[in-house]
C-alpha cells in the first residue's frame, strides 16, 4: 500500500507566495511524480491561501488549528516546519519529517533587533520561547531536512546536545546521513519563456534598450541596499542606461514584513542621492511566482548586498535560484554558501561587505566585459541541471520510499518531549503575563 504523505504549508500558498510556499509546492510535486503509489496532500492554513491554487501539483486542502488533526490523523508521513506541540503526542505512530531549512532564531534576532516593539527584556523573553520550541522540533523528528553542510552541522549539534543522537543512532549509520540530511532549494523546471514585458518599455525611464540591475525580493534587516544604492550612484554618474528596480517588497501574507527600517531607508537614501524614479525604483507589492519569471528574463544582471554575520554564515539566498534558473549573472557579498558556488564555478562576482567601490566595479565589470558576463552565462546554464527541485530532494524522496528513520524510538523521545513542552507552555504563560502587566 502506498503512503500517504501530508506536507504543512506555513506560510502563504497560491499565486503569491515566497520562499516556504515555494519550497513546498515543489515538494510535493516531486513527491508526487517520484514516490510512486503513494498519495500527497499540500494542507495550507485557511488564511494564508493567496489566491487560486488551481496550479497545485495535488491536492490542497484549507486547514485550521482543529481541521489540522484530521489531516494528520489521515496520513503516514507529515512534513512541516514546525508541528503542533501535541502532535506527537497524538500521534506516536506517524512519521515526522522536519524541513528546517532555514535558520529561524537567528533570522528573528536580526529582525528585531532594529524593532523598537522590541526591548532587550521582550528579545530575550521571545528567544527563551523559541528556543524551547525549536528543541520541542528536533524532538518530534524521525527524519531533518537542513539547506547546506553548515545548517547540518549545526542541527546535528543541537540534537546531539539534547540527547536525540544515541549510540544506536550513530551505530546504524556514522555519517547520520539517514537523520539529517542536505535538501536545498532548487531551481524552478520551466523552460525559459519570456512571455510579456514587464519592466522594459514599461516603468517610466526605464527604455528597452537600458541596463536592467534587478533585486528580486524584499528588504530585510540583514540586507544591504545602501552599499547597491551608493554604488549605482557612481555608475549613473558616468552612464544613464543602467537602472535598478527593486521588485517584492511587502511580503505575502505578512506584509509589514519587508516594509521596515531597512527598505524606508532605502527609498530616502534613493531620493536623496536624486535617483528614484530616475534611476532606481521600487515595486512595493509582491510579485506572483509565475509573474517573477518575466522580471528575472528581462535583468541583465541581479544584485544582493547583505551584511556579514551569523545569518549570512548559515544562510542559502533562495531568491539567488531563481536567478541562476534565467542565467542572470549574479553580484552578492561574500559569505553565504551560494556565494560561495558563484566565487568557484563564476557565476558572476563576489564582493566585501559595505564596499561600494567594489560593487560599483563589479557592476562595470559585468556590463563591459562582455566575454566574461557570456562565460558566467554559460557556467550557469552548466550548472543548474545540479541544482534542480529533483536533486536538492532526492534525500526527502528516498525517505519517503524507504521509511528508514534511525532516530531514537518514539518511546524514548516520549518523556523529554513532554518535558520540553511544559517548560514552553510555563515560558509562553510567563511571557504572556509579563506582557500585560507591562500594559497595565
């Protein structure tokens, strides 16, 4: 009998969605094509649906918080992000496959940092919480999805420290491949297909025959637009045929997100330096997936600048693959595993953190050395048959067929997991208290 797989969509699904909805439609649509027998369910919260989902790859589903227990109940493999605390509970006999493909604590401690709803007691309050959650997951766990080598190290550490890697554990396989594993994000299947303008010829001063520099996706706290922005200012000042557009920036489903401190500044540092709407420009709304392919086919070149940090050590840029899917050269800072691949295979070029001259050169670089911007075109279009959604989840793909989780048994998890969540419901009680009385 063939299994029955429910993925947990957490974030928005439909036509507008970033990175998580994303990621799990393309999983279940692999999961659908390559686990064959076997039958998948994408379950969305009925208030993040954006959209139609008429394009889904199986069958989606509206859940709420009392809906989401039947849908688990109805399945063998559930794959989330996060699961409710007591799903384990309920549910000692299912199999959890925990995609932690992103680094959610240190994402939030950079978020809130510049946030003043957030003082150093309420920061260190929340990350307590969190904490306590994130143990609460890789307790549940029967089987870790991770982004990159470095996130895996990092959660086989965390799960080494709360017991979760015994010596049968290590015994039944020493590279622990078969409890956490690499499973990207991948580069979108369509062919490359410019299907309308919507850019070039469209936006105001911005001619077909311009220079197109695109930053796809929003602004958060740890990027770095000013040092773009800076260097864009020396590059206009010596030709007016180059313009940046920055595209997507309330994100879906949370759109205050993406609209903070970092992209207000943005927008007045571009004023103030005299270039917006002459020679850089902003789409606030978020783009939908399907429409982002004509966005990405018309840049001639894409630019992420970020700082340096924790975050960027742990990250994988996945806005950088939908970039490498339309063979754009790429300029980003240095540090983040993606980086790291256009620094080696030169996919395009790498600069310091806060070096304006180094973009502004880099950005030259690309539009007058024309032979090189060909050869990172071509290393592109090389490479990305590596970076396809089938490859980056084949290790979720052979679990599902296989099944063979070597995490600790369900009976020793058992008391730890009701451990972890009562010291989180007294943290979450606690925490909610202090938060009204502050009120008061």
């Amino acid at each position: 009998m063939g299994k029955r797989i429910l993925v947990l969509v957490g974030a928005a699904y439909g036509e507008r969605m970033s990175s998580p909805g994303i990621r799990a439609h393309h999983m279940a649509r692999v999961l659908v094509d390559r686990v064959s027998g076997s039958t998948v369910t994408l379950a969305v919260p009925a208030a993040s649906v954006e959209g139609s989902t008429a394009g889904a790859p199986c069958r989606v589903v509206r859940y709420t918080k009392l809906s989401v227990v039947r849908e688990m109940a109805n399945h063998d493999i559930i794959i989330a992000t996060s699961f409710p605390a007591y799903a384990l509970l309920f549910f000692p006999r299912k199999t959890f496959v925990l995609d932690f493909f992103t680094q959610y604590l240190l994402e939030w401690m950079e978020a809130s940092k510049d946030d003043l709803a957030f003082d150093a007691v309420r920061r260190r309050a929340w990350l307590s919480q969190a904490r306590k959650l994130l143990n609460i997951q890789l307790t549940f766990a029967d089987f870790v999805l991770a982004a990159s080598e470095r996130q895996r190290d990092a959660h086989i550490g965390s799960m080494m420290s709360l017991g979760l890697v015994s010596p049968s554990t290590h015994t039944k396989d020493p590279s622990l491949r078969k409890l956490v594993d690499i499973a990207p994000h991948g580069v979108r299947p369509d062919p490359l297909e410019h299907t309308k303008h919507v850019v070039k010829g469209r936006y105001a001063s911005i001619k077909e025959t311009d220079k197109l520099i695109l930053w796809n996706g929003g602004i958060i706290s740890w990027y770095d637009p000013a040092t773009l922005i800076h260097a864009l200012a020396e590059v206009s000042r010596e030709r007016d045929d180059v313009k940046l557009l920055f595209v997507g920036a309330s994100y879906p489903g949370l759109e205050n997100l993406g609209l903070g401190n970092r992209f207000r500044e943005a927008v007045e540092l571009s004023r103030e330096l005299g270039l917006y709407n002459r020679n850089i420009f902003f789409d606030i709304g978020w783009v939908s997936y399907e429409e982002m392919k004509n966005y990405t086919l018309e840049a001639d070149i894409s630019v992420c600048t970020y700082f340096e940090g924790m975050e960027t050590n742990f990250s994988l840029r996945t806005r950088f693959l939908d970039i490498f899917w339309a063979e754009v050269p790429l300029i980003c800072t240095q540090g983040d595993v993606l980086a790291d691949l256009v620094n080696e295979h030169r996919l395009g070029l790498t600069v310091h953190e806060r070096d304006v001259a180094g973009v502004a050169q880099a950005i030259r670089r690309l539009l007058d050395d024309r032979d090189y911007y060909e050869e990172c075109k071509r290393n592109i279009r090389a490479i990305k048959s590596c970076m396809t959604w089938e490859v980056a989840l084949e290790p979720l793909v052979r679990f599902c067929r296989d099944g063979d989780s070597i995490a600790r048994p369900k009976s020793e998890r058992m008391g730890p997991l009701i451990s972890r969540i009562a010291g989180h419901e007294i943290t979450r009680r606690i925490r909610t208290l202090r938060t009204r009385l502050l009120r008061v």
